[in-house]
C-alpha cells in the first residue's frame, strides 16, 4: 500500500514542492523520486588526460635532511632516532561524548581533510558502524579529500571556492565553509552515497544550494533512472532540494542545464536519530579566517534543524606559512574567528587543535651523508656556505608561537586547547617522526602519514579523558 500511494505522488511530481522553513532556515524544495534496489557501485567518467610539458630535472632537488645535517644546522634542537613513546602536554579535558545523541562538527585544514585523524578517534570511541556523516562538505574531487561516501564524481566545469579568500564565495557560504561553482551548462555532479556497495543509502538527501534571484535548471537522477528537469526559483538565500524515494537511495547525479549554480553540500537524512554523529568538514589550504570573514547569518542556516554537543577548530599550518608571521594580526583573527564559531554554537564544548611540528626540506647539495668523521668533516666545509643560511627550525618556532596562541585564546573563551606539536615531543620533532619505522611524518616534512595521524588520534582520545562510547542497547 505505501508504494503504491507513493509511485501516485510520484507521477504527480513534476515539479518540486516548497516546504514551509522555519525562520533562518533553508528554503526547501521537495522532489519525489524512484529508488532501485541493488545498485551497482557508481562508476565516475574517464576524464581525458591533461598534456603537460615535462618538469625540466632539477640537478640540487630538495630532501629530507639527514640526522647530520639536522645535528649541524640545529645541534640544540631535541631530534633524535629514538622510537619510544610520544608523550604530550596534557590540556583540559572537553566534555566527552556520550551517552545519548551526540554530535561533533570539526573544521580544519589539509590534516583532517584526509579523514585518517578522525577516523582513528571514530575506532578509539569504539563508534559503532551505523555513525553518520549527516552534513558532506563541498569539497568533492579535491585533492587530498577523503570522504565517508563510496564514491563522487565531478565535472571539469566545476570551481572550489574555499571562503576564507573571502569575496561572493564568504557571503554565501556552504556548512563546511567551502563551496563548488559551475554557470556551464552540462556541468555534473554524482555521489554513491553508501559507505559500501553493500549498505544502504539514505531516504532522504537535500542538496544544498545558494538560490540566486534568477532561476537555474538542473536534471536529476537518481539510481541510474531517467533524469527529472528541474527548475529552482525563489528568493535569494540559502536553498536545499530534498529528495525523497520509499527506499534507500544509493545514487545521486546533477547536471546543471541552465543558470549559475553555487553548490554548498549534502545533508544526509537517516531514518531515525542516531545516538552520535561526527561532521568532518576539512578542506586543504584552509585557514582559520574563514571564520572572521565568512557570512555568520548565512552560514547559521544550515544549522537550525540540529546543533553540535562538541565543536573543534583545527587550524594553524597554512597561517605559519605567510612570510612574514604577524603573531598579533593572527591573534586577532582567532579572537574574532572563535567568537563567531561561540555565537553559532552557544551550547556546545569547544577545543582549538594546534598545528604540528613542521621540517624544512634541504639542497641535496647542502645534505650530509658521510659515514666516516674525516669525509664528515671534509662535507661540511664544501657546504658550509649553503648550509649555514638554512635554518631548521624556523617554522616549529612559528608552530609553537601559534599553539601558544591558540592555548591563551582558547582559555579566555572557554574552550580546550591542544597542540600536535606538544603531542609529537616538541620542536623539531618532525625530523624524528619522518625517521620512525613506519615513518610517522610525510616527506614534505608537513603532512604526517597515515601512521603518524593514528598515533596523534590516540593521544587526543588520551588526553582529552576520552572513553568508548557505551554499548548499544539491543
């Protein structure tokens, strides 16, 4: 009987419907559409393959530099090639999840938008499997993104735009702070919203859009039905469009056919709420001003149906890379960027996560890897010119001053500070962390791997006074 009261309003459903919103709320536009069971994993078109010229050889690349060189450049520095543990600062513990309904939204950088740090804090909460991303930032097909969806594919047409640049891309911005645009007609967009080709979807997915004063078309299909024309009008502002089927939907596609789309993510709508939920919103090169610049009121909207029990802000690494780091120009921007993220969420806990130790690359040319003391010696006075003006440690000063920073600043509004830097052993530690077996830190002495983001996940759950979350009930 339901699907069968279903497949009427779907043939009925030509257009999409205007659910009443509340006030500061989305306008939401409601489609009925038709999902299949047992799809088939979604399969991204094959781009054609960019010609590039060939990098001329550089003959004195940049390295890693070696524990000589490193004990010359910075003989005060504590680098070592010990592999014991890594012990950190502890900082006062945030309000720990659970038990009841439970959401956390974190905002960051490159270093979460990987999603290996979180997805060690989901595995040392003992998170059960159901855990739910609700909000999905736009951040699809960027580069060093991972996200909790089988798969995304996009377009060409596409462009990101993260709003801590400011400009039209703050003054709408999406829930992750970031946003994708398109005005070519042809322009696409298709997610397998199952986390694997084996577990469900989700009955109802709103696709969340700025509505501009002229209307803009899209074509919609979902599960590799025949696409729906869709036309979007209405007043200017924060928009979704919900889809809704009487089944799992494990496949979204967009085209836009006309007008200019600015897409600002997915909400994920589960059947029933679920008792924790974790929103990873991490977007590479971002920094903490998309917080000071972005539209707070705009920004607010997609946040009206449910609010965070825990927010953390993880920033820091790209704001170290400015030349030259104003200490007190970053402070302000922090002070301000955490008093808009407290407006927004007055109830919540709050932690600021510091950036971690950060190496500088050396010249082959200025690297010693002399095994004996004679040619050791001989190594440094043919380099010594070169050497001398590289200085190791420039930007774990920097880290250190931030998280120093961020600590004071996270203390006057209330919130938890912890730093990587702190958990990785201090200054100059990336050095070692690059050296461990298996390396914990990446090459470009910035990123950490895969290893070194579980090791520093452990060390949050630890001090933060973590524990599992409480079995469920059966």
């Amino acid at each position: 009987m339901r699907r069968s009261l279903f497949l009427m309003l779907y043939a009925a459903a030509a257009l999409p419907s205007l659910a009443a919103a509340q006030p500061g709320s989305p306008a939401i536009r409601q489609l009925l559409v038709q999902a299949r069971p047992e799809v088939q994993a979604l399969e991204c078109e094959k781009a054609a393959p960019i010609a590039r010229r060939p990098a001329a050889q550089n003959p004195d690349p940049l390295e890693v530099p070696t524990l000589e060189t490193v004990q010359r450049l910075s003989p005060n520095a504590d680098v070592t090639m010990s592999s014991g543990p890594v012990v950190a600062h502890p900082s006062v513990p945030a309000r720990r999840p659970g038990p009841g309904p439970y959401r956390i939204g974190i905002w960051g950088d490159s270093h979460l938008a990987a999603n290996f740090f979180t997805e060690e804090l989901l595995r040392q909460l003992k998170a059960p499997d159901s855990v739910t991303s609700t909000i999905i930032a736009a951040n699809m097909g960027r580069a060093g993104v991972r996200l909790p969806l089988l798969r995304s594919c996009v377009s060409s047409q596409w462009k990101y735009e993260p709003n801590y640049v400011g400009g039209e891309s703050a003054a709408a911005p999406g829930p992750g702070l970031s946003n994708m645009f398109a005005d070519q007609p042809g322009a696409t967009l298709a997610w397998d919203l199952r986390k694997t080709a084996q577990s469900p979807g989700y009955e109802r997915v709103r696709l969340l859009y700025q509505q501009q004063e002229a209307p803009l078309v899209v074509g919609i299909s979902v599960d590799g039905g025949a696409e729906q024309e869709v036309a979007l009008a209405g007043p200017a502002g924060p928009a979704a469009l919900e889809l809704m089927a009487d089944m799992p939907i494990s496949q979204v596609k967009l085209r836009l056919l006309d007008g200019r789309l600015r897409f600002h993510g997915l909400e994920l709508l589960p059947q029933g709420p679920a008792p924790f939920g974790m929103d990873v919103f991490g977007y590479p090169g971002a920094t903490v001003a998309g917080w000071k610049v972005t539209n707070q009121d705009y920004l607010a909207s997609w946040f009206t149906r449910d609010q965070y029990q825990l927010v953390i802000m993880e920033f820091g690494t790209n704001e170290g890379n400015v030349k030259p780091f104003d200490l007190a120009a970053y402070r302000k921007t922090l002070v301000d960027s955490v008093a808009n993220m407290k407006a927004l969420f007055p109830s919540a806990a709050c932690v600021l996560v510091a950036p971690g130790d950060r190496g500088v690359l050396v010249p082959r040319s200025a690297n010693i890897r002399a095994k004996d003391k004679k040619s050791r010696a001989a190594a440094a006075r043919q380099r010594k010119a070169k050497g001398a003006q590289i200085d190791l440690l420039q930007y774990s000063r920097i880290h250190a001053d931030i998280g120093r920073v961020q600590a004071e600043v996270a203390q006057a509004a209330g919130c938890s500070a912890w730093s990587m830097q702190d958990a990785m052993g201090g200054q100059g530690k990336a050095y070692e962390w690059e050296r461990q077996s298996p390396a914990l830190m990446a090459k470009d002495l910035i990123h950490f791997t895969v290893a070194g983001y579980h090791r520093l996940a452990q060390q949050f759950f630890k001090d933060m006074g973590w524990t599992p979350l409480p079995a469920a009930k059966e």
